[in-house]
C-alpha cells in the first residue's frame, strides 16, 4: 500500500510561535508536526517531516523524494511565489502532491497571491490553519489512490 507522505516545510516555518498571529497560529513547527502526524494516522499515512530555510536543500530533497515517499503535502512559505527551481523539482519529482498554507495566501498581500507550483498539485488547502493540514492529507489521500 502506498502509504507514506513527506510534509515539506519551507523557509520560515521553523519560525511558527514568532511569526504575526494575525496569520498565523501560536504553536510551533514541533507541534504542528505532532498534530499532523496524529492526522495522517487517522488516514492510515505514515507521515515524515522535513524544514529548510535553504532553497537548494529544499530542491534536492524533492529530487530524492520519491525513494522515500508516495506523496508530498507542501509549505514552501514564501518560495511557493516565486521559486521555479522548486517548482522545476517537483515536477521532476512527479509524485501526488498537494499545496497547503496556515494564511489564506489569496487574501493577503498582492505577491502572495501567485502560486508557481499550484498547477503541478492536487489542490491546495489555504487559510484554515492548522486543521488545514487534516483536509490536505484527505486531499492527497485520494490523489494518491488515483495515482496507483
């Protein structure tokens, strides 16, 4: 069965318990893994965890991704605007994938609004904080029973 979704976190992530409460939920990265690992196991997903605040890092990770994961739930933070390299890697990488964010990014400001991996994903989950993360993993579940 393929099971097994990498949630990727990308560049100020680890910041989260920091970062504007107005957008974003006063729990850190730590714990918004813990709750979403709690989710994929309500979905019978087996979920690992990774965060860089290095485009390259991020981007060879995705090159590897495949030998470690059937499906990626993505937060590339600020890079989900405007790096292609990232968006080049994912869609080297070809796996189900889904785009989620805590901030609903197509509310706020003009920038944030333009997705460059939004066409290679499921969909994307925004704005609903972190029960955000539990609809994504639904998302991607069923992404990646049609992908079999």
């Amino acid at each position: 069965m393929r099971n097994r979704v990498a949630v990727m976190h990308g560049v100020n992530l680890d910041q989260l318990g920091r970062r504007d409460p107005e957008h974003y939920p006063q729990i850190t990265l730590t714990e918004l893994e813990f709750k979403v690992g709690r989710f994929a196991r309500e979905f019978g997903l087996e979920a690992t965890f990774f965060q860089t605040n290095h485009e390259g890092e991020f981007c060879e990770w995705l090159h590897e991704a495949s030998e470690r994961a059937d499906g990626l739930l993505l937060n590339p933070g600020a890079w989900t605007h405007y790096s292609y390299a990232i968006r080049d890697a994912l869609e080297v990488c070809g796996l189900p994938a889904v785009e989620v964010h805590l901030s609903a990014v197509d509310e706020r400001e003009e920038w944030r609004r333009k997705s460059v991996i939004r066409d290679l994903c499921a969909g994307v989950v925004q704005g609903r904080g972190v029960d955000g993360y539990r609809d994504a993993l639904e998302l991607l579940r069923s992404s990646m029973a049609a992908a079999r």
